[in-house]
C-alpha cells in the first residue's frame, strides 16, 4: 500500500465510459486514458455474472412517440396519444383500425434498415376487449398474435430481415379494433433484449463501440481490462447456424430454445438433434497459404456430452478435437494427421464450455475445411445417432487462438483493435528516473513481432517499455537510438506476470514475479510524455489488472515486493 501511496499513475480498472478509463491516482483527470476501438458493435466481455456481454442496439427511431413523422399509417388505423403504458408512464399510443377491413397499417420509416439480416421485433400491446388479432414484424417476416386486455411484451424472429417494422391486422372485423401499444424495439439477434428507448436516432446499449472491456472471465471476482488485436468472425451467422455461411449435414436445429439459458444468460441457444450419423457445421473458408486459423463455438451437454471440432489444411491433412462437456476436457483425436497450432476446452458457466481448434493452413491447391461444430462419432457419450447438445456462438478467425466473442447477424463482422493511451502526461513520468510497473495476464501474441504491453513514450520515437516478441518478454529504452534490451523468460499463454522496470542513467533493471531478469548499466533515459497499453496494429491478447508509474526509480528490494506473486 506504501507503493501505491508513491505512485504518481496508478490504473486499476475499475471506472470508465465510453472512450475513457478513469485512474485511481490522480483523481483530478490528468491521468484518465484515452479509449478507442472502432465504429460498430463488434465487442463482447464477460460481465461480473460471468456471462456474456454485448452491444445492442434499437434500431427503431422514436420508439414511444408514435406522432412523430417517422412512423406512418394509412387511411384504414388512426392513432391517438398519451395511453397508460405499461410502466405507469403516458408514453403508449392507441390505434384504432377501420371495420371490416385486414390492411391497417401503421409502420416505421423503411429507409432506416439495411436488408439481410437476422433480427428480433419486439413491442408491448393489449387490446380493448381482448380477442383483437394482430400481425407485427417486418415485411417479409410477420409474427401473429392474439391480444388479451393486459400488456405483454411479444416478440418475433425474422430470419433475412427485410426493410421495416410493421404493425397490421390479420382478419377483417365486423367492427372497429382497438389495441394500445408502447415500448417497440427492433434489434440484431435471436431474442428481444431489455428496451431502448429512442428518439430522433437510433440508441446503443451495453458494450459500446470505444468503451473499455472491463472482463471477469474464469470467475474473477475483481476485472481487468481486455486488449486484444483486430480480429474479423468470418461466419457469417454465428448464432442461426443455418442462416448464414455454414452448410448442414444431418441436423435438426431448434433455436431460442427454453431448455436451457445460452452464455449470455437469454434463450438465444441452439439444440442440436442428430438426424443421421456424422451430423456437421462445416464451411470452406478461402484462406492463404501456411496461415493460422482458429475455430471455436459454445457448447454443453444435452443427453450427449461428447462433440468435436474439424479443421484440415490445404494438403487435406485434417486435425480433429473431442470435448467432453460433462468432465471438461479436450483430446486429440486419433484421426488427427495434422499437428494443431493449439486446442482447448475453458469453462463458461452453467454447463457451457468454449472449445476452440488452431491449425496452420499448409499450402495446397485444396480448400480448407472448418467444422465449427461436428460430431463425435464412436466416443462413449459421442453426439451422433439421434441424440443432441446445446450450441451458441460459432467463430471463425485468422490466429493461433480464439480471441473474445464477435457475434454475426447476416455478414462477417471486424472488431477493431483496442487502442487505450494518454498523452501529456509529462508531470506524472520520471524524465531522468522512473518506474512502470505491470500487472496482466498473457493470452496470445498476434505475429513474430515486437508489441507493447506498456509503453512509456511511443514506438517509432523515445520510449521504456515492457513489450514482447511472440511470448518472449522484455524490457527496451530508445532514446534516438537503442539503448539496450533485458530479455526475460517465455510467456505461456493464461498466466499471469508482474513486470516492472526500474530506470535511471546508466541504471535500468527489471523484475518479473519478484525476479531479477537483468540490467543495463549503459542506458540514456529519453525525455517522455505519454502512456499507453498497446502498439498500434501489433496488439497482444492481454487481461491487465493493474499498471503504475513512479517518478523514481524504486530500489531492487521494492521492486521484488512490487512483483512478487
């Protein structure tokens, strides 16, 4: 606690919003990061429930004001305003259709939606004496419903959402229907999710597109901030498998299925059921040559506990994985000519597993084959037969490891890279003597190059900073030219390191887990004026659980204590 005391920058994640990670220490916000990844939605975490967290969006404009020029009717439904709405408020609207006609129409602004696309419609309404049959969705994808004369909240799923949200009665009626509606919401995905209220534009929930990931995955009770590089989901649909870039063999899919919540917590899970023996996902991704790909999915057991994943390269040498979802372990199949790059199976929650397979391409004139989710056929507990497990989330990415959730909807989505810094910051840095310290876990390396883990200055001009090369860990000052480099030890991938650099002229050192790993003696310390957790576009797969700067250089004894595990 001392330590803390001394430290001029002290960043344990904890408060932020969009574009800003606030520091502990200075609290004024001179020392509050500068946050950025990219423009969409792309970016999930685990949240302290330890479930999946995305970013969502209402894409309904006004979504409670039902006068607004937005929404239309036409001569068959009238509206009028300032209903009870299902929260006490005034904010539902009624609309009455003509008698004895079924084309009333009330409908949103078609120009608003793109097409293709897998998305839930969802709206509370009631009827005056109950009875009324409503139709409501977009415009090829309609859900119909009988109203009671209480608010419930209905919802519909549209496989290839078409280009707006519409509501209309089913049957002509003798008299006139009267219904009351509120709180409409048309979103991306399989599940309506709690509502958005809009007005004049469409309004994000969630895990916006530059807010800092503060992640508890593996159960962690305190969070850490996620950094990871850009990584782009090829599958094109990865919750409606059947939606989108995957092709199916002998699978009878149920989705939205209530047996079971998914990792996110919703029933926005798929049940499998084997129709056939060697039921399959599959898809032939164009890839380059002697390049690493990663497939991973979501998985748990149904009354089969036992599936794989399949991956060949362009030699059609196959690689082939067995998870057991009920003891939660993964071993290479005897069909496995290929090496795998890697392979695991990591506990989500609730029976859910993430397993994922890396391969390396190869080089071939033949495609490469991926089966994000596959059968197991021959294994005690093998999912074959007529038999099933559960499914959510399939990814298909180019690494040797599988990097946070990236959910699809129609089309293959890029998350941007995460970008976390903060420049002038001169006052809070050592400019002749200093210490940075970093405490993270280490998840992956993007390429054989150097990145940065942190930085004190920027690459390209001066800097101290702990950095790595594949997993190889060390500590560089440049001031005009290299100064020198203390290369430490290899990283493995999930374990945690406490690294910090100690640097005066002529005096650096540096500890890793209360190791001295080295020291330079013949070191110009540059002058610097900013900070940062990345280098951009060569990021490593890092959980950061605390960083600080000193502006002295701490003795070896204190720099032992500091990183101790």
């Amino acid at each position: 606690m001392s330590l803390l005391n001394d430290a001029s920058l002290v960043m344990i994640p904890s408060g932020y919003k969009d574009t800003k990670l606030y520091s502990v220490k200075p609290t004024n916000g001179d020392g509050d990061f500068t946050f950025s990844r990219g423009s969409n939605l792309a970016a999930t975490r685990v949240n302290s429930e330890g479930l999946i967290e995305k970013g969502r969006e209402n894409l309904i404009v006004y979504s409670q004001d039902f006068s607004n020029a937005n929404w239309s009717t036409n001569a068959s439904a009238t509206i009028s305003h300032g209903i009870t709405d299902p929260n006490g408020g005034s904010t539902a609207s009624r609309i009455t259709f003509a008698a004895n006609v079924n084309s009333g129409i009330y409908q949103q602004n078609p120009t608003l939606f793109a097409s293709n696309n897998i998305r839930t419609s969802s709206l509370y309404m009631k009827g005056a004496v109950g009875g009324e049959v409503v139709m409501f969705g977009d415009a090829t994808n309609r859900t119909i419903v009988t109203l009671t004369t209480s608010w419930v909240r209905y919802e519909g799923f549209a496989i290839d959402a078409s280009t707006y949200f519409i509501i209309y009665t089913n049957t002509s009626s003798p008299s006139a229907d009267t219904i009351d509606i509120a709180f409409v919401q048309y979103e991306n995905g399989l599940v309506a999710t709690d509502y958005i209220e809009t007005t004049t534009t469409t309004a994000q929930a969630g895990i916006l597109e530059d807010m800092p990931r503060l992640d508890y995955s593996g159960g962690a009770t305190c969070p850490s901030l996620l950094l990871e590089t850009s990584r782009t989901n090829a599958i094109t649909s990865s919750e409606y498998f059947d939606g989108g870039s995957l092709n199916n063999t002998t699978i009878s899919a149920e989705y939205n299925t209530a047996d079971t919540l998914s990792p996110e917590g919703v029933y926005n899970a798929a049940k499998l059921t084997a129709t056939g023996n060697f039921p399959r996902y599959y898809d032939y991704p164009s890839t380059s040559d002697n390049t690493d790909i990663v497939i991973s999915s979501f998985a748990k057991a149904g009354d089969a506990s036992v599936y794989s994943l399949f991956a060949s390269d362009k030699n059609l040498d196959a690689a082939q994985v067995f998870f057991d979802l009920s003891a939660g372990t993964a071993t290479l199949a005897g069909i496995s000519v290929l090496t795998p790059v890697g392979y695991d199976i990591e506990p989500m929650g609730n029976g859910w597993y993430r397993c994922w397979l890396s391969i390396n391409t190869g080089t071939g004139a033949s495609s490469v084959q991926i089966r994000p989710i596959s059968h197991a056929q021959g294994q005690t507990g093998g999912w074959s037969g007529s038999n099933y497990i559960y499914a959510y989330g399939a990814q298909y990415e180019i690494g040797s490891y599988p990097t946070s959730y990236i959910p699809t909807y129609g089309a293959s989505v890029t998350r941007g890279a995460d970008d976390c810094s903060k420049t002038g910051i001169s006052s809070l840095i050592g400019q002749t003597e200093g210490t940075l310290f970093c405490d993270f876990v280490f998840n992956g390396n993007p390429t054989s190059v150097d990145y940065a883990i942190f930085i004190i200055g920027a690459i390209g001009s001066n800097y101290v900073t702990i950095g790595g090369y594949n997993t190889s860990l060390y500590a560089r000052v440049f001031d005009s030219t290299l100064q020198g480099t203390i290369n430490a030890l290899s990283m493995v991938a999930g374990t945690r390191y406490k690294v910090a650099i100690g640097y005066a002229n002529n005096d650096v050192v540096m500890y890793v887990n209360g190791v001295n790993e080295g020291s330079d003696t013949s070191a110009s310390i540059p002058t610097l004026s900013q900070a940062s957790f990345s280098r951009p576009s060569f990021e490593a797969k890092t959980d950061i659980n605390q960083a600080l700067l000193f502006k002295t250089r701490l003795t070896n004894d204190e720099l032992a204590s500091l990183t101790t595990i």
